[in-house]
C-alpha cells in the first residue's frame, strides 16, 4: 500500500511517499525556518501564505524522487490537528481536492501521534543519518517531545495510549528556544543550544531540576528564570558553559523521569518523538539510562524527528490497518489532546 503523507501545521511544508508504512520513497521537506528566524518565532499568517507557496512544488517533487503517478497512490494522509489552524487548511484542503480528484481515501492524522509513528519508519540509509534500529513495539512508554509538547505516554498498543503526565508550563522545545533567544544563540534554539553547548562544561552551574516527584509531569519555567538570572550577573560564564549546563538539566530530567515511567509501567521498550529527540545529549544519556534499567531504547534519524510529511504517511498506514477511515469533511483543527 502506497501513502501519499502532506504535512503543513507549523513551518515545514513537506510531502512524502511511503510504501507499507515502513518504506521511505521520498521525502521532501521545504523549510520556512529562515524566514521565520527574522522575527525570531514562527508568524503563523506568513507561515500559511508560504504553505501556498510551496506546495505544488513539493508535491510533485515528492512524486518524481519516490518515482510514483498519482494513480498508483492508494491513499491520502494529511496533518488535519493540532497545530497553526490556517497552515493546517492549507494542507487539509490540498489533501481533500486530490481525494476528490483521485477518487482515493484521505486519512486525517493526529500530529504528535504521527511524532511517534517516526519510530516505526525504517529509515533508508542517506542522505537519511541512518543506523538507529526500527523495531519498536507496544507496549512501551514514549517521551513526545517538541516545540509545543512535553508528554509522556503509556502506548499500550495502535490508537491505544493513556496519557501519564505532560508539562505544566513550558514545552521542552519551548525551553531550548526561548532560552537559546534570551542567549542571543537565534531560532529555531534547539540546535543553537546544542551547537553552543559542544565544548562547555555541563556541570559549570548547577540548574535546578523540576523533579516533582510522584508526578509524570514537567516543569521548565523555572529554568528559564535561572538561565535568564545567569545572564545578567557581573563575571558572566561562557555562553557555552551556560548551554552545556542548560541542556544537561533538561536531559537529566527528562531521562530519569521517562525511565523511571517504564519501570513503574513494567514495559521494555522506550520510545523518542518530536524535534527535541534529534538533541544528541538527550539520546546519550536516554541511552546510558534505558542500558542500565535494561529497556530498550527507540528513536528516530534526525531528520525524521522534526516536522515531516513521512511520519504522516506512516501513521496514515497504520490508521488504514486499524480501520480508522473519515469521511470527506473532517474538521481541522488548532487543539486536540492525544
Ligand atoms: O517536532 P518539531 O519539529 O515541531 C513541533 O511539532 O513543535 O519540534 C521543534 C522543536 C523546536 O523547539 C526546536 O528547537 C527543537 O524541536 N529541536 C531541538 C533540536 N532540534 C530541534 N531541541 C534540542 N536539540 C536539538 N538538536
Ligand atoms: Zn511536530
């Protein structure tokens, strides 16, 4: 079964074609990042005129490298919740035109849920960084982690999750960019975190680590303060001691608090997902940590971390498994909890 996956609900315009929900034949992903960078954020209404832009292009683009007609597509799997609601039309309406054309299903796809369909791509080996292992399987306990989302799920099998905690305040990836701003590092901050980290001392300050035990809930408001106060004295420490020591505080909470989920859940396998799962440290020390409390430990290339149409596909693949068919009017929209 071929899937033609779109993906527009933030500013990455990307089209993608997969093969059995497993098989990467393409995919394309056109970024808006630059032009963003400028106002230091995405600006949603820019972000959908860009959508309209770049579509087409990325469409047939998408075609051609998977080496596809549309008539040999069997279905259509479109990001229709949650993220920019006039991005999110841009592609919803594409994906209702070309169904209508087609005469083929369109599948309306969760985002974040398609975050963690990422783990069940096999990705090819380039321009992919290839060599992270597929095989994920229920049931486990996954870590979305992105710009808008820091949550933890019990996965207990396809369309089956329980929700165990999310954060209270700011994303992960909220986190990294707003701090890398306050550092003066640029958008989007997670990279430029990292990159200013490599070099530095992570244990140069001591951040705080909201733990909030008893909880699988999150908190990050509090080091963003810190890192903000920490700008602001005299003998200021190096930027880069202040991004080393501003990531390990986020990895380490993140880390302990998803393996100590798994263990208290009793799953063996631990799932990565979203943008921030691309950040080197956070795979390492997830890796150290699942090792030694003998989990298994899964994440994604990369460049399937982040925002794109692959995923999408994926996910539409396994939503065709599991009968989770819509009709022509779907809704799309802004919010929608997992
Ligand atoms: O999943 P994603 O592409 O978009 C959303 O659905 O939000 O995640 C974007 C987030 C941004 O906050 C970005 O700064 C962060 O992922 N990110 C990273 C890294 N790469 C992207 N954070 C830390 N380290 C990275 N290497
Ligand atoms: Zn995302």
């Amino acid at each position: 079964m071929i899937i033609f996956g779109i993906e527009t609900s933030c500013d990455e315009t990307s089209a993608a074609v997969v093969e059995d929900g497993r098989r990467l034949l393409s995919n394309v992903v056109a970024s808006q990042m630059e032009e963003h960078a400028r106002f230091g954020g995405v600006v949603p209404e820019l972000a959908s005129r860009r959508h309209v832009e770049a579509l087409l292009p990325v469409f047939r683009q998408a075609l051609s490298e998977a080496g596809v007609t549309w008539a040999e597509i069997d279905a259509i799997a479109v990001t229709n919740r949650p993220g920019l609601l006039g991005a999110l039309l841009v592609g919803t309406s594409a994906a209702k035109a070309l169904g209508m054309a087609l005469k083929k299903p369109v599948v309306p796809v969760h985002h974040i849920e398609a975050h963690l369909y990422a783990n069940w791509l096999v990705a090819p080996p380039a321009p992919m960084d290839g060599g992270e292992r597929g095989g994920a399987d229920y049931p486990a306990v996954a870590l979305v982690v992105s710009g808008g989302h820091t949550d933890l799920f019990h996965l207990r099998g396809h369309g089956d999750y329980v929700l165990l905690g999310r954060t209270r305040d700011d994303a992960a990836g909220e986190a990294f960019d707003k701090c890398a701003r306050l550092m003066g590092l640029g958008y989007p901050g997670g990279p430029a975190m990292q990159r200013a980290a490599e070099g530095g001392n992570p244990k140069a300050i001591a951040f705080p680590r909201a733990l909030l035990p008893g909880t699988h809930e999150f908190s990050f408001s509090g080091l963003k303060t810190s890192v903000r106060y920490a700008m602001q004295g005299e003998n200021l420490p190096s930027l880069s001691d202040i991004a080393a020591s501003f990531q390990e505080a986020v990895v380490d909470v993140l880390s302990k608090k998803t393996v100590a989920a798994a263990k208290e859940l009793g799953v063996e396998h631990v799932l990565l997902a979203g943008g921030v799962s691309a950040n080197t440290r956070l795979r390492e020390v997830m890796q150290e940590r699942c090792d030694k409390a003998g989990l298994a430990l899964f994440y994604p290339p990369v460049a399937l971390c982040t925002d794109n149409a692959a995923m999408i596909a994926c996910a539409g693949y396994w939503y065709l498994q599991n009968g989770r068919t819509s009709s022509l009017d779907f809704e799309t929209r802004a919010s929608e909890p997992l």
